[in-house]
C-alpha cells in the first residue's frame, strides 16, 4: 500500500501528520468590510464560503503550500444554533457540505496532487453550557444541543471531509452530545467517518465549567471516537502535564494544537507572541516523549509560518 492511499486512521498510524493554523485571524489579515459578508451579517466568517468562496479557498492553499497534511473546513460555527443567528439555520446540511466541497475542490488542485490531503470537519460549540446552571448559557436542553449539531455532522460528511473534529470544547456533556450527533449522522448516511474529540483547558488544566483532563478523557474516550486530543485556550507548554497524561494511558492517539502561547492584551486585542521556532521546539519535545501524540498544529495566533517551521521539523527527521 502506498502513502497516499493510506485513509487518515492509517496514516496517523505511520506518521505524524500535521494540521494547518488559525482560520480567523487569517480572514483578519484580508481586511473583511461588511459588505464583504452574506447579507452585509458583519463577523461572519464562515459566510465567507458563500460570498467570498476565493478568499477561504485561498487561506487553504496558503496551509497546504505551507506543508500542512490537513485543512479545517471553515466551519467552527456552523451549527445549527450559530447559523440561526445570522439567518441560516435551516440550510445548516447545505452551509457545511459547501465548505466541505471548498476544502475538497482545494486539496485537488494539481499543485497539491504529490500526496493525499486531508479535509477535517470542524465543528465548534454551540455558545451554550448543557451542564450549567446559568440561566443563558444552560437553557437549551441536552436533546436540542445534540439535534443543532447533527445536520453540521450530515453537512460534513456528505461534502466528503475524511475526519469530523469536534473541538475547542468547554463542556464535556457538550463534547458528548457532538459525538452522539456524528454516531448519528454516520449511521443515517451509512458512511464510517473518523471521529476526534477535542477538549480546552485552561493554564491549571481545567476546562471552562472545572472538569480536567482525567474526567474528560474518561467520560468520552469509550465513546467509539479515534482520536482525543486538545487545542485552544493555551501554548503548548501549558499542556504539558495533561499531554503526558494522556499518553501514559497507552489507548487513543493524541491530538495536541495549541495557540502560539498565551494570549496577551494590547489595546483590548488578544495578542500571541510565539514564534514559529519556539512552538515548533516544544512541539517536537512531545514527539519525542510522547509516542502517542500523532497530530500537531496550530490553534489561535498561528499563521503558515508556524506550519511551515513544524514541516520542516517534521520531514527533517523524518516523524
């Protein structure tokens, strides 16, 4: 069997793949107006897909000649409740099998034939907090979360990613509930699709509502997903503990994207100052420690330069 006809479960198993970076400061650093957003809906980005298809397609390319493996669908808010916000909630299957086909259309272009590539599904949270008892954030029912994030899974899947990646998750009920709703959609579709879970933690290890990585990696890793694994919130060297955690239960293979550190505030803007020299090395260090990390990338502040440096570093010693 060659390299490129291996499916993406196959090549994690024989190499470290690598993820691309930061969607939206990307889509930033083209200078959006409103007018540039569906319907003049200002902030959303992943309406891009649908006015300014070129501009996403073109931040894919930028990853991929970076050295990136893999591309995220521009989709972190395209659940059925984030939709409904800017009116597109009924189109929610649609709205993701669009940017999956973007993604997919980019990874065949020719440049990008020499080896296979991969389109991940993403899917962010909801805004709300099943297990909490705010009366905002915990007022949908853990039935409705699983019912606004089933039709992103159907979406994703019938636009052809490889892999459905539930991430930058603050509640592990909600990570449940988006696991099941995949579960589903892969069974209503008869299509298997690989299934990582992705949790955030804060600098002590926590998630947003207290839960650390033990509970968490407890409570779902039995739950038929492939991969587990992290990103957001922090730099790596924040995760340390719970990376080497993690890889001492010898199950699951490990996903570890995190920010370029940790954030800073200038002037009210969340500011990342790691380089990508500096991330790459403590990216290596948990390769060579951590035998069951298989994916790395980049979250928040990252940029294709800092693909491009985890590239090198990859090929370079050949992980």
């Amino acid at each position: 069997m060659t390299s490129y006809s291996f499916t993406f479960l196959e090549a994690i198993r024989h190499r470290i793949l690598l993820f691309d970076g930061a969607m939206g400061t990307e889509i930033q650093r083209l200078n959006p107006q409103p007018v540039d957003f569906p319907e003049g809906k200002d902030g959303f980005n992943d309406g891009l897909i649908l006015s300014k298809p070129e501009w996403i397609k073109q931040i894919h390319r930028s990853y991929l000649r970076a050295g990136a493996d893999c591309i995220e669908t521009n989709t972190f808010g395209s659940n059925q409740f984030k939709l409904a916000e800017y009116g597109y909630g009924a189109q929610t299957i649609e709205f993701n099998r669009k940017a999956a086909t973007l993604a997919r259309e980019v990874c065949n272009e020719s440049e990008f034939t020499d080896k296979l590539r991969y389109v991940i599904g993403s899917m962010g949270p909801t805004g709300y907090l099943p297990s909490s008892d705010d009366p905002d954030l915990g007022q949908k029912t853990p039935k409705q979360i699983e019912e606004a994030f089933l039709p992103q899974a159907e979406g994703l899947i019938l636009g052809g990613v490889d892999v459905l990646l539930i991430e930058t998750s603050q509640d592990i009920l909600e990570v449940k509930l988006a696991i099941e709703a995949c579960h589903d959609a892969i069974n209503k579709l008869g299509k298997k699709v690989p299934i990582i879970a992705n949790v955030t933690l804060d600098q002590y290890g926590k998630m947003l509502l207290g839960t650390n990585i033990q509970a968490a990696y407890t409570t779902v890793s039995d739950m038929g997903i492939d991969v587990f694994g992290m990103n957001c919130s922090t730099g790596p060297s924040e995760m340390t503990p719970s990376v080497r955690w993690l890889n001492e239960q010898e199950e699951l293979p490990i996903l570890v994207v995190p920010n370029a550190g940790m954030p800073m505030n200038e002037g009210g803007k969340a500011v990342y100052k790691m380089t990508p020299a500096e991330m790459t090395e403590k990216l290596e260090e948990f390769i060579q420690n951590y035998r069951h990390v298989r994916i790395i990338g980049g979250c928040c502040g990252t940029n294709p330069q800092h693909i491009a440096a985890m590239r090198k570093m990859l090929d370079l010693h050949a992980y």
